[in-house]
C-alpha cells in the first residue's frame, strides 16, 4: 500500500520546531539538510535539548552553516571536553540543492531559516525553508486569520 502526502513528524522524532519562523516569513519551500555533529551534541539531541528559535543559515564558500542553535551539554555526557553550545554547524546538502538556494539567496533575496530539527533514520535532520520577509501589516493580517478560525472553530463547536 503507497503512502500519499506529506507525512507528519511524530512528536517523539522531533527535537526542536521554530514556531517564529512562520509567524515571521513566508516560507516559499523547504530543504531537509543533514547536520555534522560532535558526540556530546548527539546525546544532548537525544535528550530534547535544543532550541532553534534564535537560529538561522548562513552560506560561506559555497558551504551552508546553522549558526545560533543552542545545544545545551549534558553534564554526564561532556565532562572531559571543551563544550560550545552555540559554535557554527556545518550542514549537509547535496551539490545541487545548495547552489538552488545559494542562487535564491543571493540573486532572489530569501533568506535561509530552520523551521524543524527531527530525527530521520537515525540521523539529526533540519528543515531548512526558503523564506521572505514578511511586513508588519502580513502579521496583522495573519492574527486576524488565525483568530477568526479560532471563532469559527468555537461557533461550529456550540453550534
């Protein structure tokens, strides 16, 4: 039997969401990019903790790094060595994806943003959306929206 759609995370693969991201940009696509760890930020992911709000992506040398996550060491996992928690990863991405967003970025005016930190296969996995912008008149527009399904959501309930 064929899987249809897109499927949804399980709350146990995923390790950290960037809700802001949405409420700030318009996400025009999405990536899913590897991550190059060190041991003690694996078990620390493992754990749940991490936090990519303050997060975003950057691209140097034809390279794309996450800057800003925060990974906060475990103190049973990183007794004997030096620990960064917020030291630039490297991320993982085939040749061709990153010179489609390289191109976007640089000739189009988006910009990079984690939307998702997951768990795939074994593998720490971000989701990195291409993104615009958004004004401040787009954020009001999108309250109004969301408050106006949550009282139609409240009618329909009541009846």
């Amino acid at each position: 039997m064929a899987k249809s759609g897109k499927q949804k995370l399980s709350s146990e693969r995923l390790i950290a969401v960037n809700k802001k991201a949405r409420f700030d940009y318009f996400i025009e696509s999405t990536t899913e990019a590897g991550i190059a760890l060190q041991g003690w930020e694996v078990k620390s992911l493992r754990a749940g903790k991490a936090q990519i709000r303050e997060a975003y992506v950057i691209v140097q040398n034809n390279e794309a790094w996450l800057v800003g996550a925060h990974i906060t060491p475990l103190s049973t996992a990183s007794t004997h060595i030096h620990t960064d928690p917020l030291r630039p990863r490297k991320l993982l991405m085939h040749r061709r994806e990153l010179d489609t967003l390289i191109g976007a970025v640089e000739r189009k005016g988006y910009t990079l943003v984690p939307l998702q930190l997951h768990w795939s296969s074994g593998r720490a996995k971000l989701n990195v959306g291409l993104a615009k912008g958004k004004k401040q008149h787009d954020k009001r527009a999108a309250d109004k929206d969301r408050d106006w399904n949550r009282q139609k959501q409240r009618i329909l309930k009541h009846g």
